[in-house]
C-alpha cells in the first residue's frame, strides 16, 4: 500500500474521531456555548487555531409563546375480520388491517393559572371518500379557562360535550374498538363526542355537572344553511351524584357515581326533526372489577309522520373484571338493547349487541386487547335510510392501543 493511502486512511480515521468526540462534548455541554472548528482536511476541533474555521450553528431552537406546552399521542391500530352471516352483499365481509384513530395533541398554558389552556386535537380516520387515504381533521379546539365561577370551568371553541367524555373515562374503557352505547351505529346514534359551543363543567368531591350549549351537529358536519332549520341548536346536560365521595375516575379506587344526562336538539342537520333524549346511568367500581348499566329514551317531538331514526329507548350493561399483580389483565363484557321508535302500528324490532374481550396492559403507554362483536338485530333490516347499515353477524378484533 502507497504511503499517501495509509496516510488518507489516517487522516479519515482522526476526522471521525475527532468528530464523535467533538459531538459527545457538544451534547454533554447543550447547555453552554461549546464552539466547533473543521480544518482544511474536515477534522473537528473544539479550540480556534490558525486555519480553522468556525462550524456554523443552523439548529433551530423550540419556541413559542407560551411558557409550557404539553404534547401527547394516542393511537388505535388493529386488525379485524368479519363474518355476516346473511344479506351481507350489502356489506361485504373483511379481513384487514386498521388504524382507526390517532389523536395528536398539544395544550399551550397561556395564563398565569395552570389549570387555564388551550387544547387542539389532531384526529387522523379512515377516509372512505379517498380511496383508502387517511383522512385528519379537527377533533378538539379550545380555550379551558378554569375556575369563572365557584368550583367551575368553561370550554369554549370545538369542546366536549357532556356525555360521552364522562362515560369513556368512568365507564367504559375500550373506545379503541367500539363506541359508547348512546353513540355506536346499532345503539341511538345520538351525539358526538365534541362540537361547536361552550360547556360549563363544575366539579366538586360528591357532585359533578357539564352544561353545553352547541351547533348540534357534531364536529364532523356543518350548521345547516336551510331557511327553516339555520336555527336550531342542542342543549345538552350531565348531573352526576359521586355516592362514595371519590371524585375522578382511578381505577384502583372503589367509586360509586349515579348520573342522569340529556339533550334536546332543535332543527337538525340530518332530517330536520326536534330530537330529545333522557338517560340515566350509574357505575361502580373496586379495584378488581367495574359494573356500568344505563337506560336511555330518545323522543322525536316534531310530529313528522315518520320518526327519526334517532328516536327509541335502549338499555346497556358491561363489566371489567381485572387480575395480576397491577391488574394489568382484564376480561370485558357488554350487551346493548336499542328498540327504535317505528310508524303507528308497526312493529318494533331490538337491535342487540354483544361484545366479549380480554385486554393485558403492558404497561402504562400500551394496552393490547383480542375481543368479538356480534350483531343480532331481530330484523336483520340492513337498509342505511332505516339507520342500520350493519348486518348481522361478528367483528373479530385485535387492537393495540398506544398512548404517550
């Protein structure tokens, strides 16, 4: 070998060196003002010297205007195959892999209060519309301002509504495969879980409430621009009673909350019709195990010929039995029964679903759950215009849950 290789060879083998020691000091010293000098030859020094000169440094710190931001993911993925066991040319079984949901989230601490903040939320779906694509799209936006009276906040903007975010926090802990009773497509259909308005939220050790004022519509779809529905709003409301005092959902805590909830919806978006509904709820939990039941009736009050979809009354019972040495392993059931509300002198039809699944918690950022969905509606209707889309048959699933 020449002696200008061996001596190349040398000085590729200083300017790596050289470079890995001069980032190491860099990174054990980010916080001071450790200076970075290259040669002709491109090794890396961290002294000034004749024909040395300095590295520029083009790093781009964080910045915002706000002294703290919080920032969190939560992701659903998973795998699902189905099987319908009839009229399934309307919906054709599946067997695929899914990301149903993932949320990216920031909060910003703009007051001196640190409980006061603004929230937005990133919502990544399945787009159906485009072909496979994901689609994302603004799934929370607002200004938290706490304590503007006694014991309560205000959420202004794109906020929750009153309902649901209550239920998947104390009652309900696998949104990651199906929705809450009151929301899925084979229960009432009857909200969404945020839109456009305000929600007051007290919260005191035996007695919490949210009362909202919204669109009515939901964060997915539009204020209507007809004439003779333009007006319409929903009044919603939660009242729930904590009977043991402990006030916040831990699961390893025992808790016993009774609620009762609604919402009247005026002029909506969908057909027009003044819905109301009226549930009451309650759960209660130990460490070992939780038990949730609840009854809702939804009401069309106006007067068209044919009811809302909407419109019906429905019962829902689940339960989460837990084991291990951090409860980290959890066998889950739930069973819904919605009778929707028909013409004069029809007959009435339940829709039923069953859910069975298991769950291990890995640990606090990751939760993996195996579980089945059967649909057993009396009718077996698969008409979407009657509001059932769905024939009867099962959902096999498997989901990760990931949260960080």
């Amino acid at each position: 070998m020449s002696a200008t290789k061996t001596g190349e060879k040398v000085n590729m083998k200083k300017i790596v060196l050289s470079t890995l020691v001069a980032l190491s000091i860099a990174t054990v010293a980010s916080a001071s003002d450790v200076k970075l000098y290259q040669d002709a030859n491109g090794q890396v020094f961290t002294q000034a010297a004749d024909g040395r000169t300095a590295i520029e440094d083009k790093s781009t710190p964080w910045f915002s205007k706000t002294d703290k931001l919080d920032f969190s993911m939560l992701v659903y993925a998973g795998y699902q195959n189905t099987d319908y066991r009839a009229n399934s040319t309307l919906k054709p079984d599946v067997s695929q892999f899914e990301l149903r949901r993932a949320y990216f989230q920031v909060k910003a601490h703009l007051l001196q209060d640190p409980k006061s903040y603004f929230r937005i939320t990133l919502d990544t779906y399945n787009d159906s519309s485009t072909n496979g694509n994901q689609g994302m799209r603004i799934k929370y936006a607002f200004l938290y301002l706490n304590d503007i009276l006694p014991y309560t906040g205000l959420e202004a903007g794109i906020a929750h509504t009153t309902w649901l975010d209550y239920e998947e926090h104390n009652g309900w802990d696998y949104r990651n495969i199906l929705e809450t009773f009151s929301e899925h497509n084979n229960g009432g259909r009857l909200q969404a879980s945020s839109d456009r308005g305000v929600n007051f939220k007290t919260n005191t050790k035996y007695f919490s409430s949210e009362v909202g004022i919204f669109n009515g519509e939901g964060y997915n779809s539009n204020q209507p621009t007809d004439v003779n529905r333009s007006m319409g709003m929903a009044y919603e409301a939660r009242a729930t009673v904590h009977v043991l005092g402990v006030d916040g959902r831990d699961s390893k805590k025992t808790f016993w909350d009774i609620s009762l909830f609604g919402k009247e919806n005026t002029k909506r978006y969908t057909d027009g019709t003044d819905l109301k509904y009226l549930g009451v709820h309650s759960v209660f939990n130990t460490e070992n195990l939780l038990v949730g039941a609840q009854y809702i009736k939804s009401t069309d009050t106006s007067k068209t010929a044919t009811p809302s979809v909407n419109s019906g009354s429905g019962y829902s019972i689940n339960a989460d039995l837990r084991g291990g040495d951090r409860d980290q392993y959890h066998l889950f059931g739930r069973y819904d029964n919605w009778t929707p509300e028909v013409t004069s002198g029809a007959t009435k039809y339940d829709d039923r679903t069953y859910i069975l699944g298991t769950a291990w918690d890995m640990n606090k950022n990751v939760q993996l759950v195996a579980n089945v969905i059967t649909r057993d509606n009396q009718s077996n209707a698969t008409d979407p215009a009657a509001g059932i889309a769905t024939p009867n048959g099962n959902q096999y699933m498997l989901t990760a849950q990931v949260e960080f």
